[in-house]
C-alpha cells in the first residue's frame, strides 16, 4: 500500500510540473488483485495427520500437528494419581491421558462398573452446562474394553470421549469442540469426520 502511494505521488507531482491532471493517472492504475485465500486447516484432512507414538504410553495415535505432552498429579479418595497427557488445540481440542492405578481394572464385571462410574463423573461434572447424552456404547480396541460417549454442552460445544482399559491403565482419548453448521468445511453432525478420525486412530501397543 505504501508504495501504491508512493508512485501515485510521484505521478501527481509529474503532472503537476507539465500542466497535466491526476484524475486520468488514477483512473488508470488497476488495483491489484485479491491474495489467494489460505489453505485449509490439516484438521479437515484426518488421512494425512501425523502419527504420535508414545512408548512409555504404550499407545500411538493419529494429531493433526504436534501435541504438547504434560504430567500432573490428581488428588482422589485413594491417594495420589499421575496423570499423563498430549493435547493439540486446532480447529477442535484433541487429548489422549493415561492413569495407573494400583491392581488391574479390566476383567468384565469391573471395567462395567469403572465405565459407569467414569460416565457418572463426566455428566456430573457438566450439569451445570445442561450437559445432553447423544450417543453412548461399549467398543473394544485392540481387544481391549472401552466406552466411548458423545456429550452436548448447552447446545453450543460439543465432546467425544472413549475410554479403553489396559490391566491397571485408564487411557482417555478426548476430542472437544463448538457445533458446526452443516454448510462448514466436514461440518456434518458437528466435525464428526474429524473427531471420530482422531478417536479411532487410538491404537494400543504390545504390553
């Protein structure tokens, strides 16, 4: 821009010392053209999303870039509990943590009752958002047993989460999000494209 100025004054001041007129001058200076625009986010592109291996994880899963990873510890009615994470916040927030806990949680009567108690936290957690339960199941991954479920937040945002249970490990793979219209870039039924891209590219590696 300042240089379109630049020549325009250089021109004005031409003129001026021979008599002439701007007006012609300017008239005749197309405006250059519009820049292209950007291209899309990777989110919308689930098949070319780099894959993250974490081997003291024991998982590998598919971000759409490179996720932060942090480690915290959670204070429960059993002690002290680390917890291991991987974020990466692009058009929706993606998260893969584990917990260890002291004895082995996936035989099948007690990863039932781990999946309610995990499902009754989550919802407890958001009532105050007007939380809406749209879809829930039981899946398996690798074999093992898992619950994924799929939340509305006063009718705005959305989160999907799947459970899976490894021996005495909890993995939470966790994909979270505004709604969509359905004239948005893979807007259908809120970015599900993508998030379910993300949650089942979630895979469990040899114990």
């Amino acid at each position: 821009m300042m240089r379109q100025l630049l020549r325009i004054g250089i021109v004005f001041g031409f003129l001026a010392m021979n008599g002439g007129t701007i007006a012609t001058s300017v008239s005749a200076q197309a405006p250059p053209p519009p820049p292209p625009p950007p291209p899309p986010a990777r989110d919308y592109f689930p098949a070319s999303w780099e894959q993250y291996e974490s081997k003291e994880g024991r998982f590998r899963v598919r971000f759409p870039g490179k996720p932060k990873e942090e480690s915290s510890i959670q204070e429960t009615s059993t002690g002290k509990l680390n917890v291991h994470s991987m974020r990466y916040k692009g058009l929706l927030a993606y998260q893969v943590s584990y917990i260890d806990f002291a004895k082995p949680l996936d035989d099948a009567a007690t990863a039932k009752q781990v999946f309610q108690a995990m499902r009754a936290s989550a919802l407890e957690a958001s009532k105050e958002q007007n939380s809406l339960v749209v879809k829930e199941k039981e899946v398996s991954v690798n074999g093992y047993p898992g619950y994924f479920l799929h939340i509305e937040f006063n009718g705005k945002m959305v989160g999907r989460l799947e459970w899976v249970l490894v021996s005495n490990r909890v993995y939470t793979i966790t994909v979270e999000g505004r709604k969509s219209s359905t004239n948005e870039l893979e807007g259908k039924d809120d970015f599900e494209k993508i998030a379910m891209g993300f949650i089942n590219s979630f895979e469990v590696l040899s114990q």
